[in-house]
C-alpha cells in the first residue's frame, strides 16, 4: 500500500552561491530519486517536481519564497 498525492516538502540549502551551484545540487537529488526502489522484492519508483527559489534575490520572505516555489513548479 502507498500514499500518493500531496506530499510536499521544503529543502532548504546553505551557503550556495549561484544558481549554476544550486542546479548541480538539484541534479544530483533528482538523479538519486529517480534510481528504482527494491521493497519486498518489488521495484519502486518516486516521480518527483521541483519549483525553486533563491534568497535574497526574490525575496527574504518565507512564505514569499514559499510561493514562488510552488509557483515555479507549474511554470
């Protein structure tokens, strides 16, 4: 059984200093979801979507930043 749908969360990163930077670390995690999970002998996949945002360029804002994450993501 699996829950799918709606999960949602929020990966803050410390001391980046480019989007170039940031970019090869989203890379590298969505390359690492998207290997395939052996669980009970059965293979598993996780889809992902990313919507990104940069302090303080957009915004210092929580939930400005918060905002235009999701935002991103449908873009």
């Amino acid at each position: 059984m699996s829950q799918q749908g709606g999960d949602e969360f929020a990966l803050l990163l410390k001391d980046v200093e480019s989007f170039a930077q940031c970019e090869r670390t989203l890379i590298r995690i969505y390359e690492s979801l998207a290997e395939p999970y052996l669980i009970g002998g059965n293979e598993h996949h996780i889809g992902i979507s990313m919507g990104v945002t940069m302090c303080p360029s957009d915004s210092e804002d929580i939930d400005t930043l918060m905002r235009h994450a999701d935002q991103a993501i449908l873009a």
